[in-house]
C-alpha cells in the first residue's frame, strides 16, 4: 500500500537499512523494517517501508496470528476476517488509519498442504522418497528432514512437521496444548509453495492481485495441485512395478543398448544417492539426464516396489485433495496407532 504520512512516520521508529554500491558509491537500495507483536497471541508481524519503489509492506503467518501456531492451519476462505481483525490492530498500534485492506495488492502468497500419515515412521519414511526426487531447472538443498526446490518465481518444499514444530514453536505456547500439537506433527509431511509476484500474476491473470483473488479454497487448491503433479511428480510414474516388469518395458520399446542405458540410469538416479550427486554434479549432462527422465515416463516406467517397499502405499496418500488431511486439528481426537 502506498500512504506517503505513514512511510514518514514510519521512518522515525523502523530500522534503517541500507546498501550501497562499493564502486560508484550510489545507493541501491533503502528499507526501514521491525518485527512487532499482535493478536491474542502476541504473534510476529513484520513490517517494512520503503520510498522506491514508495510503500508500506506487511508481511505474516495467518495461521500463527489466529490460532497462535502453524501445526493447524487455516482455510482461504477464513483470511477476510483475519485481515479484519490484522487491519484493526495495526490501526490502534501505529495510531493511523490505513487504507482499506481488501485494497492492498498480495505480493508474496505462502499456501500449503498437511498430509496427516499414520505414525511418524510413516511420515519419515515419506519424507525419504519425497527427498530422493529431483526437480529439473531449480536448485535443491537436502536436509534431514526437508528438501527445497528453490527457484527466483517459486519455491517448493517437503518438510516433516514434527521436527520443525519442536524446534521453533513449541516452546512457545503452553505445554499441554504444545504436547498434543507435537503429537499430531509428528505425523505430519507438509507441502508448501512460495509463490512470488511473478507467478501470482501468472495464474490470476492479472497485475494486482488482491485478497479477494485468494479467499477461494478451489482456487488454492488447483494451484497445489498444478505445483505437486505438473511440476514435482512430473516425470514420476507412480505406478508399482517390479524390476523384472520395468526391464521387460524397456527392452521391448528400445534397442537393447539403449534399454540397459536406462535402466541402469533408472537404478543410479532414484535409488543410489551417490551416484545420483555425481549426474547432477556433472557426470551426466542436464540434457541427458532430462531425455533419459522423459524416455522412462514415456513408456510407463514406475517405481520398483522390489527396491522401495513402501514406496506405493505412500504414494496413494501423498495426493491432493486427500482424506487424510485435517485443518482444525485439536477439534479431532488422537488415536494410538
């Protein structure tokens, strides 16, 4: 939003930062930012103004400020009133009155899905073959228990809930309601996508994208579901196959030389994490390694129960939309597996 008397205003109380150009000695940018604390809560809003471009950011977790975590969540369609009640307190705590909220044009869009599995064996066991895909033409960072894909328009992640939860937050509320928020994100693989202002106007067709545009669950929903199966689960085949039945599909659609290239292939890029470190490291060309992907899902490759077990039963539960996942999750009571 821009409001010329607030950034003003602003001014005297944010945090100055600056960077300037160690050659030219010119200044390339110029923010003024805090963190302050709202909602019953007392929950992070991060604020920031700038002059250039001129504006007034806001920046937060809906679901920490309503229901002072991010274990539940909330659905789109709740964000009018949370930004009802947002557009209030911000008023009283900087004793100004800002334009109105359904007005402020949505830059950034932080939108995810809970995948509640049946333990947390299951829920790690998951997050192993989520961490064992690739994704062409973004970055990768791997850790314990999360994998991004990072990109310049969009972000996607996998992230074992229950690692993250007691690491960050559960401290932070009391312990009886943190205990049995903790039980229920130990079960939880979380899918979230980061889309920035690039990729909003993509989808909504339009160059300002308001609140209004956003407050669809069906809306929200197809974009997850384009992020996880057109971009994600592009080039895997979810079907169950042996090893014996995926050599008898390449052998049968190409020659044999080339059949025994993709198979082996096959086997080095989804099931040896050494190997596969070495191909994106160089050892096969992007272009090889994207034709090879392509030739396997073009004749139906799917993955070897033989080499990973549990992989189809996970498989059938890591969809959208599916009937494992819950919002309100302490409206639900915990059953003991």
């Amino acid at each position: 939003m821009t409001d010329h008397a607030l950034i003003d205003q602003l001014k005297n109380t944010l945090m100055r930062f600056r960077k300037d150009d160690l050659k030219t000695g010119k200044m390339e940018f110029e923010f003024f930012s805090s963190n302050i604390e709202l909602g019953s809560y007392h929950r992070t809003v991060a604020i920031k103004a700038t002059e250039n471009p001129v504006g007034f950011f806001i920046e937060f977790s809906a679901p920490k400020y309503a229901k002072g975590n991010n274990v539940e969540m909330i659905y789109p369609h709740e964000l009018p009133k949370i930004m009802a009640q947002l557009y209030e307190e911000l008023c009283t705590h900087m004793n100004h009155k800002l334009s109105d909220f359904n007005l402020w044009p949505v830059y950034r869009l932080d939108i995810c899905y809970n995948w509640i599995l049946k333990d947390e064996n299951e829920a790690t066991y998951a997050m192993d073959f989520l961490r064992r895909i690739d994704y062409p033409r973004k970055k990768k960072y791997t850790y314990d228990t999360s994998v991004m894909f990072k990109g310049s328009a969009y972000t996607i992640k996998f992230y074992a809930k229950g690692p993250e939860f007691q690491v960050h937050d559960f401290k932070k509320l009391e312990f009886e309601r943190a205990a049995s928020l903790q039980l229920w994100a130990n079960r939880i693989v979380r899918f979230e996508v980061n889309l920035k202002h690039a990729y909003l106007r993509q989808f909504f067709l339009s160059d300002k994208i308001f609140l209004n545009d956003v407050i669809g669950d069906d809306t929200i929903l197809e974009i997850l579901q384009y992020y996880l199966t057109e971009k994600v689960f592009k080039y895997l085949n979810t079907n169950a196959m042996t090893d014996e039945s995926i050599k008898q599909i390449l052998f049968n659609n190409f020659t044999k030389m080339k059949a025994t290239r993709l198979y082996q292939f096959y086997k080095d890029f989804y099931f040896n994490d050494e190997m596969k470190s070495l191909f994106l490291q160089g050892g096969l060309n992007r272009s090889t390694i994207y034709r090879y992907k392509t030739d396997l899902k073009r004749v139906g490759i799917g993955i070897s129960i033989e080499r990973l077990p549990e992989t189809k039963n996970i498989l059938e539960k890591l969809v959208i939309p599916s009937t494992d996942t819950r919002f309100d999750l302490l409206d639900y009571q915990i059953l003991e597996a």
